[in-house]
C-alpha cells in the first residue's frame, strides 16, 4: 500500500519532496522509496497510463480542430491573413499524417525484409515470438 500511496503522490505532486510531504513521509524515505525497483516500475506506467489518457482526449479533439480550422477557412469575415494561416495548417497537418504513414509503411517493409515480425496491432512494435528450435546436429 505504501508503494502506491507513493508513486499517486509522486505522479500528482511531481517531486519526491512534495510527495513524501503529501503522504507524510520524511524527505528521505521518499528518495529510498524512489530509488526501489518495484516503485520506479510502478512510476513509469503510471506516466504510460496519463499519457495513454492524454492521448485519447486529443483525439477526441481532433475532428473539433479541423471543424474549427474549416470555419476559419470559410468565414468571409475573418481576415485573409488567419483564412490562409489556417488554410496552411491543414496543408501542413496534412502533410505531417502522409509522412507518418510513409515512415510506418518503410519500417515495416524493413522488418519484413529483415524476416521479423511486426504487431499489428501496434504499428511497427516487433511482436514477441516463440524461440524456434535449433535444428538436431547430424553425427
């Protein structure tokens, strides 16, 4: 209890300090606390996790931004200075998305080339496979 108690503490404060303050816990204990294996596991995919749900709520900014710049783009009254500012990011945005795809699209050419195997199910993540045996030795 004390590990999670600690690294919540440390995700929302940001400091081992305000941490073992928040929970009450000397300074000191909490730079051990810091330092164990286990906590430092824990730390990190508590940050994976914010950041996962960080991610998820841009996303369901993605198609408001577009909306927002489209309006932009067609609203008679907006100077031509942010109509075009806001026709080039698009344009920019735009470009952005096929480079990724074409960079996603050449590592998994590479991998396959390379005779590994990639998960799908997360672009360009090798996927983890079973050792395959190592052929009997003739005598």
């Amino acid at each position: 209890m004390r590990h999670e108690e600690f690294v919540r503490a440390l995700v929302k404060h940001g400091s081992v300090r305000s941490a073992s303050k928040a929970i009450g816990i000397e300074t000191g204990a909490g730079y051990r606390l810091s330092r164990n294996p286990i906590v430092r596991e824990m730390f990190i995919e508590a940050r994976r996790e914010m950041f996962r749900i960080g991610v998820a709520q841009a996303m369901g900014l993605i198609s408001k931004a577009w909306r927002t710049l489209e309006a932009v783009m067609d609203n008679e009254d907006a100077s031509p200075g942010a109509r075009t500012q806001a026709a080039a990011e698009v344009i920019r945005l735009s470009r952005d998305h096929l480079q990724t795809d074409d960079l996603e699209l050449r590592i998994r050419a590479i991998e396959e080339a390379e005779g590994r195997e990639t998960n799908q199910s997360q672009p360009g993540i090798e996927a983890k496979s079973e050792p395959k045996p190592e052929p009997e030795a003739k005598p």
